[in-house]
C-alpha cells in the first residue's frame, strides 16, 4: 500500500467499528444469525471461528483477524466499558483503570492456535 493510500490514524477507530458492524452485518445475512455485542454473541463466534479457521486460505487470515478482532473489541467495550487506543504500536482496548487488552492480537491466536485460546475465555476476563 502506498503511503499516500494509508488511513490517517485519526480514522482508524471508524475503521474499526465500520469492521465489526461488518461482521455483525455478514453473520445476519450469510448464516442468518444475528450478533449482539455481548456474551452470548462472543460464545457464538469462538464456536464458528473453530468451525472455519481450518479451511481458512492463509491470505484471508489478516482480514479475518482485523474483522473479527474489532467485533471483540467493540463487545469488551460495550461489557467493561474503555476505548480504542494505540499502545505499543497496537490497537488495544484501554479500560479506565488502566488495564489493556489486545483484541486483534488475541484474535490472531485463536485462529492460530483453536480452542486453546478461545476469545470467549478472553472476554469473560475481567480487565
């Protein structure tokens, strides 16, 4: 991508709640099922990540990963409150007593590695 195409930072968390509306958009219309962003929407989607990361083409796998870690992200913000910020050049969720999160990386994980690092586990952790 050419410097000149890159997203200002300034947009970067539109671009992250654009992403998971997008995954709760392409869940309702693809497989008919409708997330929210709580609980039991997060349980449904580590379920669903195992049924497809397998067969998932390597390529696809970034996008996957930036989709899908948005939609965790938005759902610990909408549970614990905090917000989107930069913390050691990653995207994280910054909850107000300081503690961080890191969604996309978590996300990363899960398809890499299964159930082992299920984000369900993830989102029931208090920060």
């Amino acid at each position: 991508m050419a410097n000149g195409s890159r997203l200002p930072d300034s947009s970067i968390p539109d671009t992250i709640r654009r992403n998971a509306e997008l995954v709760v958009t392409s869940m309702q219309e693809k497989l008919g099922r409708k997330l929210d962003y709580d609980r039991e929407s997060v349980a449904w989607l580590d379920e669903h990540i195992e049924t497809v990361r397998k067969e998932l083409p390597e390529k696809a796998l970034p996008l996957f990963v930036s989709m899908y870690g948005s939609y965790l992200g938005c759902c610990l913000i909408k549970r614990y409150g905090g917000s989107w910020q930069q913390h050691n050049q990653q995207w994280a969720v910054v909850f107000e007593n300081k503690n961080i999160a890191y969604p996309l990386v978590k996300m990363s994980k899960r398809f890499t590695n299964g159930r082992e690092d299920s984000i369900l586990a993830f989102f029931d952790e208090e920060p």
